[in-house]
C-alpha cells in the first residue's frame, strides 16, 4: 500500500490532481478470460481457467476491523502472511486445505514479510512506543519504527530475536542473499520525512541496508545508508523523491530495480552492500512508482504504479487505461530503461472498490513472461508479457465490491504470488485464498517446484 492509510488519504490529494497522460496512447487491453464463468456460490467472478479452491479467513486474534492482511511469503509447505497486528504461519502442505499452524500477535504497519532458513523479518513503518510485540502506536515524530527478526525454526512458537531502528521506519524491505551463505542483507525501503521528527529528517534519498548474520540474527545491524538520489529538499525537480517505496532484486543478474515514489531506477548489486544506481526513469503516467518484476531473463522490468495509495477507485473508465496500471519497461544492452506498453485490468469496477495496480511475481513459464497481480478489491489478475507492447490478461478471479457506494470499505487483495502450482492471494479482510489456474499456456509452470519464495528475492526460473 502507498502508506499507511493516514499516510494514503493524504497522499490522494495530490494524486487527484495529476495530469492527463501526455504519452503514446494505450488502447484498452483486451482480455482472453473475457467470457466468465458463473459467479460462484459466495458471489466470486472467475475465468474459465481459474477458480477459488480454499479460503482460510482471519480470526481471532486478528478479527478486528483494522486487522488487515498484507504480504505473503513461502518455505516449503508453508506461507507466512503479514497482518497490520503480526503474522500468521498456514500449513500448505494440501494447498486445497490449508491450516492456521499459528497467529503472532505483533502489531505494526505494514508488517511487509520476508523468510529464509530459520528467519522470519517484518517491517514496520507505523510509530509505536517501543520495539516489542506489546507496543501500541506512539508518538508519530519519536516513536519506534524499524525491522524486527524472528526465529522460526519451531513454527508453532517464532520466537523474537531482535528489532533494529531504521531511518523513517521501514515500509516495505527486501531480502538479499550475501556473497555466501553466512549473512543475508535487508534493502529497506520508507519514505514521508518530516523536519520535525528525531528519526526521519528531510531529504530522504537513501535506503538503509542491515547485515544479518543467519548463525547469530542477533548481532544484525545497519551497515550503510546509501544516498540514491541527489534532489535532496527541492521536490519541484522532475522524478524528485523521498524515498523508495519496494525494490525487486534478482541476484543472478546482479541487478535491482527499485520504485522510488518518483521515479523508477536500476541498480548494480554486485556488492549487496554498495548498490549503484544505473539509470532512473520518470513516468508522466505514473503517481506512485510502487513495485517491480522482471522478466525471468532479466531483460525487462514491469512497474506498478499505485495511483491513490492503494484505497482509491482508480479502475474506471475516467481514470483510463495508462494510470493506476503497470508499464513495460526494456533493459536495454547499455543498461538503460526504455518504456514499452502499459496493461491494466479491463473489467472496470465500481465506485466503492479500491482498486490500482498492486503486488504480483512471475509464474515459471518456459520462454514467457507470465505474472499474477493483485488489484485489491480488482481482484487477482494473471497477464500474458511476453509481448511487451501488447500484453493480454489470460485469468482472473475477482471477489466484488465488500459494500455499496455509500459504505466504501477497505479491501481486496493485497499480494497475489504463484508457489508451487497454485496462486495464493492475501486478501485485507477475507484472509488467505488459493486459487487454481488450469490454462495450456501456464500448465507448464506446475512442473517447477521452489523450497522458498520472497517475490522481491527473485530466482530464474529452467526456460
């Protein structure tokens, strides 16, 4: 999400101001599930090609009206999802019969997720009043913001490890492996500095980066604060910004792209611990850079843009088919961004659904770009790329509207990701879902298995 939705409301003001595109025009794309298949019992609208299989909905302790769900990851036959009041560990061992193995009380927003080996790290980029699990919201200019370790080689009990403060908090990180198995590295991602805060003093044109020792978390800390950018205050400059929102790693290629509210940028990680910035992009069509995907031969990169920070109605045909949506970028051979086509769902929803482009990564499709996304209360999408002036909607499984037009509500799905054969959506209010797809064109992906997912971690995938 953009913020935290105090953070979003406010941010909304400006986006309602945006320019019209001024770009090459973007037609509407067409989409090859457009016959749907009946609505299903609880009122779900699928292609023909995908269905919901199993649902597991949240409960207590997180049944509260603002006990939202966020980001997914996976190890083996588990997936952990993020929640604005912890987390929660489910048992996917039978993907059409999942099971609460346990909920971690935890609050902080967003509690963006991340696991590997025994470690399990959350983000929070709400202010509390200390770095424990029993820690309410605090002072907004001096509270405690920051990434927390866990434990989790017993699912049944994560045990806290460690937190470390992080320069304005930590909204979204990701995980990048070391130069050997010894340490991983964190990129953290926050933005909104205030000059009236202790922790969060502007200009904010850095990520932090923390070292983590996997044999000892506990001796984790911050190992540099990299300047990304130079416009330093002036936010007049074209692509200025305060910040990242999420970066995409793909080790492999030694290469990071990273959405920086402004701007979008590539980077050279071969020292994890020294990232260059290789080239920065603006956008005219683009709000909120939000997120990124790259193509499995990492010749390409799909931006998001989240235009109205994730709880506007930005999916209609007012706001049009080039904002709100994803743009197609090419990695050209000198490492520089060109711009191809833009995709957005074509199905147009009401005025009381959120909606804009959300998280999504790639199905193991040999010799395509194929990547499943989350719309909020737009649904699940799963879009063909591989033309990447044309690309086409291939699935779908949309929920609808939670209320009316005179009740909006927070809502839908936050992150939808392919883990071994199935897709997995974390929706705000409804909890897990999984959803099968059953298509020639991505049947080839049942047969890659992986033992871990971080979907900003990417791997390649046997093309």
């Amino acid at each position: 999400m953009g913020a935290a939705v105090a953070g979003a409301a406010l941010l909304l003001g400006g986006c309602a101001a945006d320019p019209a595109p001024s770009g090459p025009a973007a037609s509407a794309p067409a989409s090859a599930g457009a016959s749907s298949a009946p609505a299903s019992a609880d009122g779900v609208q699928h292609s023909p090609n995908a269905r919901l299989v199993a649902n597991v909905p949240l409960s207590a302790p997180f049944n509260d009206d603002e006990a939202w769900g966020t980001d997914l990851a996976f190890q083996g036959n588990y997936a952990y999802v993020g929640n604005y009041e912890g987390f929660t560990v489910h048992d996917i061992s039978d993907p059409t019969k999942p099971k609460v193995v346990t909920r971690v009380v935890c609050p902080g927003g967003q509690n963006d997720i991340s696991v590997t080996g025994n470690l399990l790290f959350l983000s929070v980029d709400d202010a509390m009043d200390d770095d424990t699990c029993e820690s309410s919201h605090g002072d907004m200019l001096d509270g405690w913001e920051g990434i927390r370790i866990f434990d989790i080689s017993d699912k049944t009990r994560p045990r806290y490890v460690k937190s470390l403060a992080t320069r304005c908090g930590s909204h979204t990180h990701t995980l990048v492996p070391g130069e050997d198995a010894s340490k991983v590295y964190l990129y953290v991602s926050s933005f909104g500095p205030d000059a009236q805060s202790t922790h969060c003093q502007p200009p904010h044109d850095s990520i932090a980066i923390v070292e983590v020792p996997t044999a000892n978390p506990g001796q984790a800390k911050v190992v540099a604060q990299p300047q990304l950018f130079d416009d330093g205050v002036d936010e007049a400059k074209t692509g200025a910004t305060s910040g990242c929102h999420d970066i995409t790693v793909y080790p492999e290629k030694d290469l990071a792209a990273g959405a920086c509210l402004g701007n979008g940028i590539l980077m050279d990680i071969s020292k994890p611990a020294e990232p260059k910035v290789l080239e920065q992009v603006t956008d005219e069509n683009f709000a909120i850079w939000h997120s990124a995907t790259f193509s499995n031969d990492g010749t390409r990169v799909i931006f998001s843009d989240e235009l109205g920070g994730g709880i506007s109605p930005t999916c209609d045909a007012e706001t049009g088919p080039t904002r709100g949506a994803d743009a197609m970028y090419a990695i050209t051979e000198d490492r520089k961004l060109e711009r191809k086509g833009f995709f957005k769902i074509p199905r147009h929803q009401t005025s009381s659904e959120n909606c804009v482009a959300h998280n999504g990564s790639l199905l193991p499709v040999p010799g395509k770009t194929i990547m499943v996304q989350a719309w909020y209360q737009g649904g699940v999408s799963v879009v063909d790329y591989t033309d990447p002036d044309s690309p086409k909607e291939i699935a779908y499984v949309d929920r609808g509207p939670l209320t009316g037009p005179d009740n909006p509500r927070l809502g839908g799905s936050w992150s939808a990701y392919y883990y071994n054969g199935y897709i997995y959506s974390s929706d705000i209010t409804k909890g897990l879902d999984v959803i099968a797809i059953d298509d020639p064109l991505t049947d080839p992906a049942k047969r890659v298995t992986v033992k871990e997912l971080n979907a900003q971690t990417q791997v390649s995938y046997p093309e």
